[in-house]
C-alpha cells in the first residue's frame, strides 16, 4: 500500500524552489548511502561485483547485507538532521524513505537477501554488475515488481559493465 502526499504552493517559485531542494537532497542521499554501504573492508581492493560476492562466506555474506539496510538508514537520520534542508522538503524526502523502506525491506530477511544474491550471482551474464545494482534488482525481484522493468534493469546494466 502506498501514500499519496500531496503539497500545495502559494506560488510557483515556492514549488520550483521545493524541487530544486528535492534534486539536489536525492543526490546527496544516494551518494551517501553509497559511501556508507559500501565502504567495508571485505576484499575491498576489487571491483564488488560477482566475484567479490562469491569469494565472501556466509557469515561475511549476512554482514554485508545487514550492513546495506543499516546503511540506508544511517543514511536517512543523517539527512534528517542536516539543519539546511528546509522543512517541506525533508517532510517529502521522510515520506519517500519510509514507502521505499516499507516495500522493500519490510517482512525480509538477510537470509533472504542473501540467497537472492547468489541465484542472481549464478547467472554468468550477470558476473560484471556490482553488489549495489544487484541487491537492488534482488529487492525488486522478492517484492514482485514488473518483471519487465526488472529486466530492463538487467539488460541495461549489464550492457555498461560488460568488459
């Protein structure tokens, strides 16, 4: 289920100021959930794609999963405590957050992740796309999104990474 916010503007400079602030706090959140994602030490000198996953064991595998939803979160309170960002504009970025974590990491498990990275790991075509657009397209996967957006997904990453 999802939430419909909806936000209304004496002006249209406040709106357009609104979305410009929104711009440049989703580039800001997406760099820093990156940065601390995916800052671990686990064979860390290499491309983190296919075989950075498969040289993990298990236990390396579960620590790099919950450290993506630890992560992401860290990531959202950091945002949320930046004294710059103006109030409209972290009540829209809070309500996107929380559907985007509701869907998606609600109800599922690091084992579940975890093993949805090795199906998608399994497939050799699949060897050059890194951990973070992998756990990504496991997500949506779990959480039966279009299968054709999914393998677009795919198909596009797949065609930048290919060596």
């Amino acid at each position: 289920m999802s939430d419909l916010v909806v936000i209304s503007f004496d002006d249209e400079h406040q709106a357009f100021e609104l979305r410009v602030t929104l711009a440049k706090l989703q580039k800001v959140f997406w760099i820093a959930a990156i940065v601390i994602l995916f800052s671990g030490y686990v064979y860390a000198d290499g491309p983190r794609d296919a075989n950075y996953w498969n040289r993990m064991d298990m236990g390396q595998k579960q620590s790099y999963v919950a450290g993506v939803s630890d992560g992401i979160n860290f990531a959202s309170m950091v945002l949320s405590q930046d004294q710059n960002v103006d109030k409209k504009c972290q009540t829209v970025v809070d309500a996107s957050y929380k559907a985007t974590m509701e869907k998606y990491f609600t109800n599922i498990t690091n084992s579940q992740l975890s093993s949805g990275l090795d199906v998608f790991y399994s497939n050799y075509n699949n060897q050059n796309i890194s951990t973070d657009k992998a756990v990504w397209i496991v997500l949506k996967t779990i959480h039966n999104d279009p299968e054709k957006e999914i393998n677009e997904l795919i198909k596009s990453w797949r065609k930048v990474t290919s060596p």
